[in-house]
C-alpha cells in the first residue's frame, strides 16, 4: 500500500519540506497537508525583507515543483477543530501523520498554549475518535526542551528544564501526546528538532536575520551595517533539507515511544554563521556591526548527540557553507524578485562613511646566549626610565625571576615581581584576574612594561594581560623553555583556557620584543625539553626538512649533552621556519594553515586531561603522530617518511602514555577545535618532510582507528596504556 501522509502546519517552512521530501522520495505516496493559513501556493504566511520592504516569503522553487498537485493537497482546517480534524482523518486514512504545527517562538502565552499544547491533544483525540489508526504519528518538538544542559552533547535520556515559554509548551505537548497515545494504544516517536536553516524561514531566526542583511546590503539597498546579538553563543544548526529527512526516517523507522535528536549533531558558534555569511557576500570588510541584546534565559551552548538518528541510517550530508550559500542565493533571487514584482523595488542606499586602518607590527627576536644577564640594559635602551613589572611561575621565580628582579633594581628601576603557581593549569581567568590585580597594586600605568619571564604559560597569559590592562601596555618575552624560545613567544596569539576548550580565551597582541636566551634550558627537566622538540618536530614537517633533519641525528647533543650550540641552531632554524610561515598569515585569517599540525587532535586530548598531568608539547607529540597514522593510512605520505616521523618521535620520548579511555573521549571533543577555528574541522598531515596537506573529511571514527594502529606499532605502542 502507498503512504497516505498527512502533515500539520503544512504551509510553513518545516511542513512544505517535509512534503516535499517524501513525494520526491517515494513516487507512489500522497500527502495532504494541513493548517489554519489560507492556501498559498508561492509563499509561506510570513513575511521576510528585502532592504526594509517586507515580502511574502517565497516558497522556494524546488519546493514548489516537488509538491506535485496530483499527489498533494492543503485543508484548511485548524488543529483545535477536533470535528474538522475527525473529518479529514476519516476520509484520508492516513498511515502517518507527522505533526509539526506550532506557534512562533515569540508569540504570547495564550497562543503557546493553544497552539502547542492543546492543538497537540486535540489532534491525538481525533485521530482517537475517527476510529482510523495510522501506523505512526510522528511529534515534531524543540530541542530548547532540554534548557541549558549541563553536560554536551546532550543526550535524549537527559533531564528536560525549558528557559522560556515556547520550550516549556512544547514539552508539555509530548507529555500530552504520550498520554494520549498510551491511552488509546497509538504509535507515537517524537522528533526534538534543534535549530534549523533554510530558505524561507522567519527572519527571527539568527541564520535568517543575517543573510536577509547581508544580502541586501550587497545589493545595496540596506545600510552597510550588520546587527546581531552575542556572537559567543553556540547551536546545532541542521539545514531544514535533513530536518526533513529525518522525520520521514521517524516515521518509516522509529521505535514507538521513543525520543529522538533531529540534529546535525556539530555545535557551531554565531561568529561563525556571520563569517559564513560574509564571505559569501564578500563583505567582510565593507560593514560596520551593531551588537544587539540576546534573547533573555538564552542558552549559551548546545550542541546534540544523534547517535539514536544515526542508527536508524541518518547522517548529515550537507554543511553549514552550503546551507548558507542556498540562504543568501535565496534572498539574492527569491526574495529580490518577489519585491520588484510586489511594489517599486527598493532604493539603493548613499555609502556610509569608511575608516580604513592598517597596522604593521616589527619587533626584534633576538638569539643569544647569555642574554638573560643583559636583560637590564636591553630594558633601559628600549624603554628608558619605564617602570618593569616581571611575571614568571614560581618555578622560574626561584630558579631567575628574583635575581633578574634584582639586577634591574640596582640599576634604580622600580620593579614589581608577580609568580603564578608553575603549570598549564593558571592559563586561566582566574591567574589573569590576580595578575591584573597585581600590576594596578604596583602602579602599572602606560609607560611601564610588562616582562614575561617563562614558558609558554607565562607568554600566553601575560600577553593576554598585555593586551586588556588599560586596552593594550607594552610587554616583552623572555622565553624559558624550548616550547617557549620557537613557538609560544613569537606570533602574537595570547590567550588562557577554559574548562571546554584550550586557549578559548584571547587575542592577537604582539611583543615590543623577544631576547631569547639558550643557555636557560640547562635547568629544564627532560619532559619540557621534549615538550619543546614536539613543537619543533611540528615546525620541521611544516616547512624545513633541514630541522627535521637535525632533531634525527642530535638526539643526544639535545636531550642527554643539552650542547648550546646545537640548542641555539635549533631555536634559530625553529624561529625562521615559523615566521616564513606566519609572514603572509599573521592574524591566522587562513584557519586552515599548517602550524596547526598535531593541534587538531592535541588541543582536545589538553581538555580531556584538564590541562593536568600533560605538557602541551607532549600532546602536540601525540597529535602528531595520530596525523601520521591518518596519513599513512591514507598514503598521503609513504611508510618511509611516517617510520622516520615515528621514530624521532619516540627518541625524545614522545608521545606519552596515556590511557586508551581519555584518547578515545578525546575525540568527542573535536568540535571545540571546530568551535575555535571556525567552518570546517581542517586536519593537517604530514606529506613529505617539510611539506603537509590540509584536508577537512577526519572524522572522530578515523582519529579513532588511527589509534588503535599506534597500539600495535612496534615502536609507538607504549603511548597507548590501559590505564
């Protein structure tokens, strides 16, 4: 028997492209869609903007030929007319109905109610009393149900507590329905559907609002100025397509009673939704933005396990680029058009006015042993009779930080000394409030400078620090660690941790200056030296097989003898191939660059750890050597290229053991990477020494796998423990 189909709220967004979706992938079904809109063929009930002209907005027009008139029909007929309901159950005999009429997120809570709660109990009871029984009724709801969820990805056996109204109605219209559905012994699946995008949809919606914008000021007809709320929440965005998709998978395959995620199962920040949108529109740089207050209670992260959808055969298939080049095309085709025929078409916009600012940051690196001891003179050329302000770990406190303190004393600077505790672990909001607590005891004013003594902890927080006290003072790198003297000190990117993510905190602020002193890493413990050769080993595959070569054959030279000389030609040639990197790129504009090699899979391994009982360096080393594994595997690189890799590696110790549960949870953390850098999850591998590849299609099932293939490897299997 062909499906009979019945759907409510069947002229809006999710309702025409849930019809659309079954009639175009099943030829013999009909559906009859349902709502209390008069019929509209071309355009959905609401309206969308075209400049500041408002617009019934278009159906779009693969929609519109999918709803093939010999197979579909719309009833007018409102969900709260159970007689009318009873009636049309009665004559169509539907074998599913998928309801997801419901009312506007924003509207009153008398129409909440009615719509949500008893429009979704008066449907049950007619389908009830038309003594007709479809074999599912599918209940679309929201994934708001589940309020601000307090671990992610959130799961369907996770507790429910709606933030506002709309979220509170819907979940009391699944109690409702279940209800309902246990006392008349009916087959319902209900669908949680997170935040959906496409065509058509209500400009309330955040995807929406910003290619509405975007697209009008490209045509000219809106101000060149972008409005929307905070940029550092996050959402499930799942194009409207696969919402779609997955309800008729509900209603073909669902499990009676049972709750399902219909998500994409990625959590996407609005930064990057707006940086999406403007690179689509090229408008990048040609917009000015207006910050706009969120929604009250709103949710500041959310993001949805699918794991249930997914064994059902889901999968998503398009990405949120696409999803958003079909919304701008929409406004640039659809709804621009649909404004030219309503009514004179809008007038373009005179430009705003445009400050163009460029800046150029130069500042000296210099490598030399014994620099340290020069310290104070290099201050007083540089920053005469400035007051020094020294932040260094406890650690380096003792071992330099008092007795340099000391010297620029005596040279009559009034000098101020501030230890945080030494370790990955005061990286954080905390350290930097007591830091900034300190230097304004001190008297820290713009004429002082800021003297970051350390490893790559002191360097990342106090250029955070550097650039926020009194909006940006001049702070300078000493480096202490190998880790620290090639990589975290050069570049500019300050920042401090938080608990879901490394380094989610921060900035671009570059040093006044970086004196690198090599003789300072005798007093290194071996692990921080070894920390510092993962990043070094990075720097080699990205662009120098000269270094790569070097940390090969000096193992000893650097690890056991620490021969300055061979330490100094490491920082020197580390120093140039980053900065030959960083050159075209320095604000990171070109996410998908090559330094990132080892982070991908190293930045989420230091958050499932807590930033505890692993140095950065040793989990960039395993990162490192999951992208080999990934690359060989791949032959992107050939067995050769990844032994050595492999080797060197394992000769300074690398990578560390680690428990095959937190390597494995590692993995789930992948979308906070994704999170930081923005689009799509780009993993960097290994192709040659001195030369890698970029590609975005790693999934958490091949770092995985990948993994496992360290375990067995003869040389690298240690790095994998079961506890």
């Amino acid at each position: 028997m062909s499906a009979r189909v019945l759907i409510t709220g069947g002229q809006g967004f999710i309702g025409r492209a849930v019809a659309a979706h079954w009639l175009d992938q099943d030829p013999q079904a009909h559906v009859v869609a349902l709502g209390r809109s008069p019929r509209r063929d071309d355009a959905f009930p609401h309206t969308v903007h075209w400049g500041e002209q408002p617009v019934p907005a278009p159906v779009p027009g693969a929609t519109r030929r999918a709803l093939d008139p010999g197979r579909y029909r719309y009833e007018r007929v409102d969900l709260n007319d159970q007689p009318g309901l009873v009636r049309l159950i009665q004559a169509w005999q539907p074998t599913v109905v998928i309801h997801v009429a419901g009312a506007l997120r924003d509207a009153g809570l008398s129409d909440l109610v009615t719509t949500n709660i008893l429009g979704t109990a008066t449907l049950i009871e007619a389908v009830a009393a038309s003594g007709w029984r479809p074999e599912t009724v599918v209940l679309g709801s929201s994934g708001g149900v589940y309020g601000a969820a307090g671990r992610l990805p959130v799961s369907e056996t996770d507790g429910c507590l709606p933030l506002d109204q709309y979220s509170a109605t819907k979940l009391a219209a699944e109690q409702v329905a279940c209800i309902g559905a246990a006392r008349h012994g009916m087959r319902v699946v209900r669908g949680r559907i997170f935040n959906v995008v496409g065509a058509g949809q209500d400009e309330r919606h955040v995807t929406s609002w910003l290619a509405m914008q975007a697209a009008a000021i490209d045509a000219g007809v809106r101000p060149p100025v972008l409005r929307h709320g905070p940029l550092t929440t996050t959402r499930d965005f799942i194009p409207v397509e696969e919402v779609a998709r997955a309800l008729v998978l509900l209603a073909l395959r669902g499990e009676a009673g049972a709750v399902y995620n219909v998500a994409s199962g990625r959590e996407t920040r609005i930064e990057e939704i707006r940086e999406l949108v403007l690179a689509e529109t090229g408008l990048r740089d040609r917009v000015e933005f207006h910050l706009t207050p969120g929604r009250p209670a709103d949710i500041p992260r959310q993001v949805a396990s699918i794991e249930r959808l997914r064994e059902l055969g889901f999968e998503p298939t398009l990405e949120m680029p696409e999803a958003i080049r079909s919304l701008v095309r929409y406004y640039r085709d659809e709804v621009a058009s649909a404004a030219s025929k309503n009514g004179k078409p809008a007038e373009p916009r005179p430009p705003s006015r445009q400050v163009s600012v460029s800046v150029r940051y130069d500042y000296p690196i210099e490598i030399r042993a014994g620099l340290l001891e020069q310290l104070p003179e290099r201050l007083d050329a540089q920053f005469r009779g400035a007051r020094v302000f020294i932040l260094t770990d406890t650690r380096v406190r003792d071992l330099l930080g008092a007795g340099l303190a000391e010297r620029i004393r005596r040279g009559g600077r009034e000098v101020g000394l501030h230890a945080v505790p030494a370790g990955e672990t005061s990286k954080s909001l905390e350290r930097f409030g007591e830091v900034v607590e300190a230097m304004h005891r001190f008297g820290f004013d713009r004429r002082a400078v800021l003297v970051n003594l350390g490893g790559g902890l002191v360097s990342d927080l106090g250029g955070y620090v550097a650039a926020s006290y009194l909006r940006g003072v001049a702070y300078v790198n000493v480096p202490t660690t190998l880790l620290a003297q090639h990589d975290a000190a050069i570049g500019g990117k300050v920042a401090v941790n938080m608990p879901w993510g490394k380094n989610f905190v921060g900035a671009f602020n570059h040093p006044r200056a970086v004196w690198v002193d090599p003789a300072v890493l005798q007093s290194l413990e071996t692990v921080d030296l070894s920390s510092g050769v993962a990043e070094a080993i990075k720097v080699a595959l990205c662009g120098s097989a000269r270094l790569f070569r070097l940390l090969e054959s000096r193992v000893d030279d650097i690890l056991e003898r620490r021969s300055p000389a061979v330490l100094e030609e490491v920082v020197r040639l580390a120093i140039d191939t980053k900065l030959a990197i960083l050159e075209p790129d320095p604000y990171e504009a070109n996410l998908r660059r090559s330094l990132n090699l080892g982070h991908t899979f190293g930045h989420p391994l230091e958050t499932e750890l807590a930033y505890r009982d692993l140095r950065h360096g040793e989990a960039v080393g395993f990162g490192i050597a999951v992208a080999t594994s990934i690359a060989r595997y791949r032959g992107v690189c050939d067995e050769e290229t990844a032994e050595r890799i492999y080797a060197v590696l394992h000769s300074y110790g690398l990578p560390p053991r680690v428990p095959r549960h937190h390597l494995q949870s590692a993995c789930h953390r992948l979308e906070t990477v994704h999170l930081v850098r923005g689009g799509a999850l780009h993993f960097v591998l290994p192709a040659a020494l001195g030369q890698v590849e970029i590609t975005d299609d790693v999934s958490c099932a091949d770092i995985q796998e990948a993994i496992e293939r360290l375990a067995r490897h003869p040389v690298l299997k240690d790095c994998v423990s079961e506890t």
